[in-house]
C-alpha cells in the first residue's frame, strides 16, 4: 500500500510596524455641558408640570358625562305665586253700584249686581292683556265690607281655564246672609302666600289628618299625609222638597258622569226616597286640579292653610 504523503506549504511572515487603532473619541467638553444642561432642563419641566398633564390625560380618557336635572316633583307644599312686586290696592275701597267697574293692568271687573234673597253676588270680569290668560293662576280676590269698612268675606275670582285677550265670564258667587244685605264697598286685591295665615292641621300618629269645608249642599273631604294633600273626597246632597230639584238632578248627575270618564276619579250617584247624593274620589296623584261641582281639588301636596283660606273664599265653612 503506498503511503500517503504529507505537503507542507511554506508561509510568508511579513515583517510590519505596528500601526494605531482608534478604540473610541472624546468629544469636546463644552458640548457635552450644554447636552446635560437640556436634559436636565426636560426633566424638570416634566416634573413641575406632571399634575397638569396628568388631570389632562385623566380628563381626555375619562370625560365627565352631564347628568341632567331631575324631574321628579319636590317634597314641599304647593303654595300660591308670589305677589311681592304687585302694586297695593289693599285701602283702595269702590263704592258699590250698578255702573262701578274696576280696572287693573291685567284684569276689568265689572256689572256688580248683590242678591240678598239668595245670598249671592253677580260680577264680571275681562281679560284686558293682550294675550291668554287664567283666572285662577292671577289669584285675585274681591273683598266684601260694611259702610264702616268692617271686611264681611272674601270672594275668590277662579276659573282655571284659559280666557283669550278681550274675553269676558260671568260669576256667581254664594256668600253670607250677612254680607249680602250689609255689604256696601269692595276691593279688589291680589293675594301672596305670606297673606294666608297659618292653619293648625290636626294629624293622627301616622301623619294622616283631615279638613272637611261645607256648603248648603256639600261635603267636601281633604286629606293630608305630613301636611301635603294627597286625596279629596266630594259628597253632594239634595233632597227632593230642594228648589229646582229636577234641574240639579239632571245636571249633577251628568256632572258624575263626566269626572267617571277622567283619570284617577271615581263618582257614585245614588238615588235614594227622598233625594239623592253623589260621592266623588279624586286621586291627586293622578288626576290634575278640577272643580268637582263648585269645590276646589287644589294641586298635590298643596298645604292646609291654603286649602282653608282660598276654601273659606268660596262660599265654604272649614273645620
């Protein structure tokens, strides 16, 4: 076998002086000074002004959403508007006549006719604004006095419904015997809340109380939780020896249809022998201010003072 042979190469060792590498470079030193400077100057920057930056962030990634105002009626008693900027006609006395007509900036009152055999008091009044406008919502009452200027009654000027500018309506009003054959001079004056003066509501330990207002022929029943009026109960009599019995007969009996066809009120008419008599519930949380026959049901949560006063001017007794 032959052998394998080994070549060996000769290599060639050149003989060079070392030369020099460059490992790394200094910079200049004043350079390096300014860099450290700005550096330090962002960071304080960014140190005193982290807060600010910090609320704005939080404020873009987590917006404030409005929460809109609530609707949801207040726990207080319902009182009437204020009158504080009225002008006063409190010692202003009308002789009264036929021909006296009253002039307000809102309001005319106007052909004043007292009927003593019936006890009741004829006026009429006319919107004289130029636009619509509720009765009931200016509240105005026609005061009643002796020659001596004793105040005999109060007579409320009602009417919830809207009376456009120029229109006129009619009322009818019951009052006092007394005041029907004694009265001589009127006023005409807008009542404030601070003019009703204050009425202790008798409660049960429930808060629960009552206030019962009574005419010729009504009953009419107020009851208050906690001194807010939540419910009316209406009881109207007659008998049938009554004057104009057929008349009221019919009308109140329509009448108790009509309120069985709104929201929240039921009436019952029931016949009996002698008469008849009709009882009527409203639920004020459901059903809206209305008369029921010539009684007031006010608003919800109205107070008790309100309620006897305004009551009381309307041909009322209140206990």
């Amino acid at each position: 076998m032959a052998k394998n042979k080994i070549k060996i190469k000769n290599m060639k060792l050149e003989q060079n002086e070392l030369s020099a590498t460059t490992i790394g470079v200094f910079e200049n030193r004043k350079k390096s000074s300014i860099g450290v400077f700005v550096l330090l100057g962002i960071f304080v920057a960014v140190v005193f002004y982290l807060p600010e930056v910090t609320e704005f962030i939080d404020a873009y990634l987590n917006p404030v959403i409005a929460t809109p105002p609530s609707t949801s009626k207040p726990n207080e008693p319902v009182l009437p508007p204020s009158t504080d900027d009225e002008p006063n006609y409190n010692n202003e006395f009308y002789t009264l006549s036929a021909d006296l007509k009253i002039e307000r900036e809102d309001i005319v009152v106007s052909q004043f006719v007292v009927d003593n055999l019936t006890n009741k008091i004829n006026f009429v009044v006319t919107n004289a604004l130029n636009k619509h406008q509720s009765m009931e919502a200016l509240n105005y009452y026609l005061e009643l006095y002796s020659e001596e200027q004793t105040l005999l009654e109060r007579v409320k000027i009602t009417g919830d419904k809207l009376l456009a500018s120029g229109a006129f309506v009619s009322y009818t009003k019951n009052i006092l015997a007394n005041s029907a054959s004694s009265v001589t001079k009127v006023a005409l004056v807008k009542k404030n809340l601070t003019d009703y003066p204050a009425f202790d509501l008798k409660s049960d330990d429930t808060g629960m109380g009552t206030l019962v207002c009574s005419n010729n022929h009504e009953k009419v029943t107020y009851k208050f939780k906690d001194s807010l009026l939540k419910e009316v109960v209406s009881e109207v009599s007659y008998l049938s020896t009554d004057a104009n019995y057929m008349d009221n007969f019919l009308e109140n009996k329509n009448l108790s249809n009509s309120y069985n066809n709104q929201d929240g009120i039921v009436s019952i008419y029931m016949d009996y022998e002698s008469g008849y008599k009709v009882t009527t519930n409203v639920n004020l949380s459901e059903a809206g201010r209305l008369y029921i026959y010539s009684a007031d049901t006010f608003k919800l949560d109205t107070a008790p003072n309100v309620v006897n006063f305004e009551m009381e001017a309307q041909g009322f007794s209140c206990e």
